[in-house]
C-alpha cells in the first residue's frame, strides 16, 4: 500500500483505491512535514508547501510530488529530478473556472449589476440605469491560451467579433478559435469595446495596458482583468474611469492583494470587483483534488504520461551544470531580439557532449518562454509540453564536429518575419556568448545587452557611446563582430542599466545604425 501526504487543503473526494492509504493533514507545519515525510511514497501539495531540496533529502521514500494546480515555482524540480522523483501537476483544472469569472464580470459591469444591486439594498428603484448589449460588438483579448482561448470560445455565443493581441501564439492556433489575430496591441485596442486580460504579469506585460493603451479603446468601453494584477496599471484606469472614457471595469486581482478597503478602484461605483476568485468553483477545487490525486496514482504505478521530469538522469543533469543555464540565456535572448511570431526553435549542439544534452533543449524553451509566461510559471521540465501547446515546433539535431570550440550550442528561431541564430560555450564552468547570426564575438550573457547591426565603418561605436553617456547610462564593456572590413558587423554593448524608450528611439533614429535590439538576461 502506497502512502500518501496531503499537506494542503484540498477536496479531494472520496478515495476507493485500496492501493493508497491517504494521510490528510492540511496546513501542517513545515518542521512536522520534515519530520514524517520519510515513511510517505508521494505528498500532495498546493502553493504553501515548499517542497525543496531538504524536504526531498528528508523524503528518503518518496517516488512521486503532485502539484493540485497550475504552477510547479515552489517545487525544486531540478532537485527532485536528481533524486528520481517524478512531479505531475493539473494545469488545465482551473480553465474553464478563470474564464466563465471573466465573463462574470464583464457582463456585470455592461449591465450594472452591483449599482443596481446596491441601491436596491438602499431601498432604491432606479429603472433609468442603461446598460450595454454584447451582441455584434467586438471583444479584444490580450493573451490567448488556455483561459483566453476559451473566453474567446464563450464570445461566439453572443455573437460577438474576436480579436486578439498574443505575439508569442501562432496563427494556426486563432484560426482555430474564430479568432481574429493582430500584430499590433494598438490596432486592437480601437476596435475593441469590451477588453479582457489573459496573460501571466512579467516584465513584459507590467503595465502594459496603461493610460495611452486605455484611450485607445472607443468611449464608453468596458475593461476587465481576471488574470494577474498589474497588469492593467490601476492609477491610470482610475484615471480614466474618472474622466468618463470607459463605461466601467471588472477586476479580479490587484497589483497588492488584499487591496484594502481605502483603495480608491475599490470604492469606485464604476468598478465591479470578487476577490481573485477565478479558480474557485466547487467544480474546479474537486478537479484539481481528484485530479492530482489520480495522477500521483498513475505515476505510482508507473505511468508517465503526466510526469513534467520524465527522461532526466540525474548525472546527466550534473554533467550539464553549465550548458543549462547558457540554453536559458540562449533562449531568453532570442526571444527579446527576434521580431513575429515564433514557429520552430532549432537547437544544434556540436562537439563530443559526456552525457545526452537533451536537457539543454529544454533550458532553451524554457528561457524562450520565460519572457512570455513569467519566470515563475515556466520551468526546465514543463517548458517543452508549453512549447507545444502553443503550437510551436522544437528540432534538435547533434553533430560531434564543431568549429573554433570544443563543444558549440547553437539555437535558431524562426518565426513568420524573420530566423536568427545565436551560439554559445561553456568556459570554466561559465556561459559565454559566441556568435549572433554570422558574426563572432564572446560576451558574458547577463545584464542588460545592446545589439547593434550596422556598416563596418569609423566612428559608429562612438556615436552609439556619446548618445548612452549623454543620457546617463554606463557602457560596462564592449564586443565587436564583422563579416568582412567595409562590410556589415555587429556589436555587443554590455551596459548598467535599462535605457529609456527615447534614449532607444534616439539610437534607433542613427543614421550610423541599421538595427538596434536590447535584451535582458
């Protein structure tokens, strides 16, 4: 019989399996859990349960972790992979859950009904409240997924036309929806008269509907965020909301939870708020219990089909120590400096490797990735099955032949605008940085990175140099590639700090200056 821990609340149903006797104990303190844990096959967590390196040690019998939910940021998966035991989780539990919210909301506020509600209480009878009609209006979704995607399925029955903002999802994957896929945020927005956020909060996505984005909307639009706060930037949609532009909103999440009842969106009669309630449905809680239970039970018996760690050998894994995190930074830096929409990712590694470096391959989707759903929610184990699911298409290939290095990682992104290809070695132990496109060089790959392409020419560096120094920002080193003298080149500029949007419009604005990109890592 196999033992099981249930550290976190969860409803798990009733459990007939005679294989499994079910130890629930719910919010249980970390230095007991380190205690007991070593008599268990399997523990069943949420998000409060850390399970890390020294919970595993102690874990002398565990085979299987299961994750009731989406995120796996509070397993160390590495860890886990190097004690050989399997991690599953159910990602596709809360789905449905997250989008009928969404549209809780966005049909609250088209029709009022919280003001309405409210005033009833109040001994009120105000029939003189006009609300909004869905039918044949446009709805614009930023984020199409698994929760856009089926907002999106929910549009059609309300006759609605759906567009959607995603860079990072193919248009195979639109066109399958009935959903209208545009490039620009911008063109989207105008056209838009109800909006609705779907994305997961990363540096890319911060605020990215802020004032200017909300007036592009028509007048009178409805606006809602049931995915992450801080998303939509709060001071700039109380701003406009005051201002009378948009016809009202519907927030699940705030950028600080709880937000306190002296928050000024909290009190707004214009703003309709549940208290990020998007997975919490009975139906969704019991999908998520019995569903990671069945899977921590498959996996026990030895089905890996939902194992996110299935394939990783634990020498391998040290073996690889340093090509990991290079595939990572490899990968992220493709994802800033490659402009469309991704379709195939190639990774090439040349050379004689000790052991497989397929691994590797995941390092690479997973910092591709990592710009698009947040550090947190992507990992070396689940970035693949993401990659995937998104439709996007990873080829590796290996050769024991490799030119200037003894071992050579190279990964090609193409998308449907343009490919570019970088490389990188590892040396002592360290990544480095040792080719973009057709042009060598070797650069450290972290910080903040300038990309330049421009005519092998005098002076150029040094224009690019007064403009930076100008504006304030230090140039920490420098790397210089070319293709011929007189001819193209391309240089690495390794600098302190995040240059502005005008600063990079000014540098882009050269005339000395074919392509400007600038990554972080």
């Amino acid at each position: 019989m196999w033992q099981v821990l249930v550290t976190d609340e969860m409803r798990l149903g009733e459990i007939k399996n005679p294989e499994v006797r079910l130890d629930y104990r719910p919010n249980m303190p970390r230095e007991e859990i380190l205690r007991v844990i070593g008599k268990y096959d399997a523990i069943i967590t949420r998000s409060r349960t850390q399970v890390d390196s020294e919970l595993l040690e102690a874990g002398t019998r565990l085979k299987v972790v299961g994750r009731g939910g989406v995120g796996v940021d509070n397993v160390d998966l590495e860890a886990a992979s190097r004690r050989g035991v399997l991690v599953v989780n159910v990602p596709e539990a809360n789905t449905r859950s997250a989008a009928e919210l969404a549209w809780a909301l966005l049909l609250a506020v088209a029709r009022g009904l919280v003001e309405s509600d409210q005033k009833i209480r109040e001994g009120k009878w105000d029939r003189k409240y006009l609300g909004l009609e869905l039918d044949r209006k446009t709805l614009g979704i930023v984020g199409l997924g698994r929760i856009g995607g089926q907002v999106a399925r929910f549009a059609k029955a309300f006759d609605m036309r759906v567009l959607a903002y995603d860079p990072y999802i193919p248009r195979t994957r639109a066109e399958t929806l009935g959903v209208e896929l545009l490039d620009d945020l911008a063109d989207m927005l105008r056209q838009s008269n109800f909006l609705t956020v779907h994305t997961p909060l990363t540096e890319e996505t911060r605020g990215m509907i802020g004032r200017r984005e909300l007036y592009l909307l028509p007048k009178g639009a409805v606006v809602v965020n049931a995915a992450r706060g801080g998303i939509i930037d709060e001071k700039a949609l109380l701003e406009v909301l005051e201002e009378g532009h948009l016809f009202g909103a519907g927030l699940d999440v705030f950028a600080e939870e709880p937000p306190g009842a002296e928050h000024p969106l909290v009190q707004h009669r214009k703003v309709t708020h549940t208290a990020h309630l998007g997975a919490n449905t009975v139906e969704a809680q019991d999908r998520v219990g019995e569903a990671v239970l069945e899977r921590v039970i498959e996996t026990l018996r030895g089905n890996l089909a939902h194992a996110l760690n299935t394939g990783f050998d634990p020498e391998g894994l040290e073996a690889l120590r340093g090509w990991l995190p290079l595939g990572e930074a490899l990968g992220k830096l493709l994802a800033q400096i490659t402009g469309g929409r991704p379709q195939t990712v190639e990774v090439g590694f040349y050379g004689e490797f000790e052991k497989n470096p397929e691994p590797v391959a995941s390092a690479v989707a997973k910092g591709l990735l990592s710009r698009v759903l947040g550090v947190g929610d992507v990992n070396l184990v689940s970035a693949k099955p993401l990659l995937k699911e998104r439709g996007i298409e990873l080829v590796t290939r290996q050769s024991e032949q490799a030119q200037d290095y003894r071992q050579v990682l190279e990964v090609r992104l193409e998308t449907d605008r343009e490919t570019r290809r970088v490389r990188g070695t590892v040396m002592g132990g360290k990544p480095r940085l040792v080719g973009v496109d057709d042009y060598r060089l070797e650069v450290v790959p972290e910080g903040f990175m300038l990309i330049c392409t421009n005519r092998d020419q005098p002076g150029v560096v040094g224009k690019v140099g007064t403009l930076l120094g100008g504006s304030g920002v230090n140039i920490a080193g420098m790397q210089l590639g070319r293709d011929a003298p007189g001819g193209k080149a391309l240089f690495v500029l390794a600098i302190d700090e995040r240059p502005s949007e005008e600063v990079l419009d000014a540098l882009r604005g050269l005339d000395v200056l074919e392509r400007v990109d600038l990554a972080e890592l």
